[in-house]
C-alpha cells in the first residue's frame, strides 16, 4: 500500500508541474516564410492585440526574422494589460537566438521572459526605427498567399501602432485584422513552477523516499 500511495502521489505531483515541461508555441505562427519591408516613417511601437481565452505563461518575447538576415538593431518588445500597464518587456538584440515557430516555417529572434497572463485582452508591441530591420505589414502576408495562425487559447484581435522613439502601449488602431510583426511571443498554457518551487518539490520527495525506507 505503501508503494501505490508513493506512486500515486508522484504522479499527481508532476501532473501538477508538468506545464514546465510542455513545449513553448508562439501566440502566431506563419504558414509560409514571410518576407518583410523596411519601415520608411518611424518610429513606431507596431504590434497586435490579442484575446487570452485560458491563462498562458510567457517565455519569450520575440521580432521577426526576415528569412535568416542577421538584426541590424535592438528592439525592446512589451505587453501591455487591459489597463494599459506593461506586464512584461525585454529587449532582442542582434546576434541572439532565433527559431521556427510551430508552423516551422517562420523563423522570430527571442528573448526569454516568465510572466503569466490572466485570461483577457492584451497588446503587444515592439519598437521599430526607418530603414532598417525589415518587418510585416498590414496586407504583407495577404499579399504573399501566408496566413497567420493563433496558438492555442490565444485568439489574434486587430493591428496596434503608437509613434515614437521609446517602447509606448500602442493604442491606436486601424481596425485591420493582420497585424504590424514586428512583435510575437512565445507561451506555454497554465503556470510553470518557480525554481524555488521546483527546489521544494524535489526535497520533498527525498523526504517522503526516506521516511517510507524507514518504516519498511
């Protein structure tokens, strides 16, 4: 009996934290390899709104790639609540790591960030300067027969710009249902453990090992 309540407490315990070891899926993903245009009247903080159906947690936040061609700038990305209060931010720098999201044929530059998200709506931007690091318009994907898919609980809203040179909640919108990429992210669903809460577990367990070794 002994041996069963052992089983079935680990089991439980890491149905519990298995979040932290699903894979990470980004918010959206391209159905083809998209090629981007450089910005001509920056800057701009350009992004998307988005709706959070089920809570997620954020690993990474992210810019497009343009087909493997190296960053030639910085670009801080943020996520903003509904209450306009930046949640999450982080800068991606040139020479950093890039990877294919779950379509794997577009590839995003990441920095990585551990922030959970409520159900509810959300804007994401990134800042973006002239004649630079090309970036996806509004119409782009249309235009090369690429479609933008949502991750799972995320559902993608509408466009989302601000001018300026600083990283700014970009409140305004033309009401366009593609997007300025510019920004994405990558997330898991649900909440990933703490390293102190990890660090808990495991010393839990020894002890629960010990002490059933004991009473045999």
């Amino acid at each position: 009996m002994k041996k069963i309540a052992l089983v079935l407490f680990v089991c439980g315990v890491f149905a519990a934290f298995s979040t932290s070891l699903q894979a990470d899926t980004f918010g959206q993903a391209f159905t083809g390899a998209a090629s981007g245009l450089q910005l001509a009247n920056g800057p701009f903080t350009l992004g998307w709104s988005f709706d959070v159906k089920a809570p997620i947690t954020v690993t990474s936040l992210a810019v497009y790639h343009d087909n493997g061609a190296t960053l030639l700038e910085s670009h801080d990305v943020g996520i903003w609540n509904p209450n306009g209060n930046l949640v999450a931010s982080a800068t991606v720098a040139p020479g950093g790591s890039c990877v294919a999201d779950q379509l794997g044929f577009q590839s995003w530059c990441t920095v990585g960030v551990n922030v959970t998200l409520a159900p509810g709506i959300y804007l994401i931007g990134a800042l973006w300067n002239s004649f630079l690091d090309p970036l996806i318009f509004p119409g782009t994907l249309t235009g090369e027969g690429i479609a933008a898919v949502n991750g799972p609980g995320v559902v993608f809203l509408q466009d989302q710009y601000i001018f300026g040179g600083t990283l700014t909640d970009p409140t305004n919108s033309t009401g366009e249902n593609q997007a300025y990429f510019g920004a994405n992210f990558a997330y898991r669903m649900g909440s990933i453990p703490e390293p102190a809460s990890l660090f808990l577990l495991g010393t839990g367990l020894l002890g629960l090992g010990r002490l059933l070794r004991k009473k045999r």
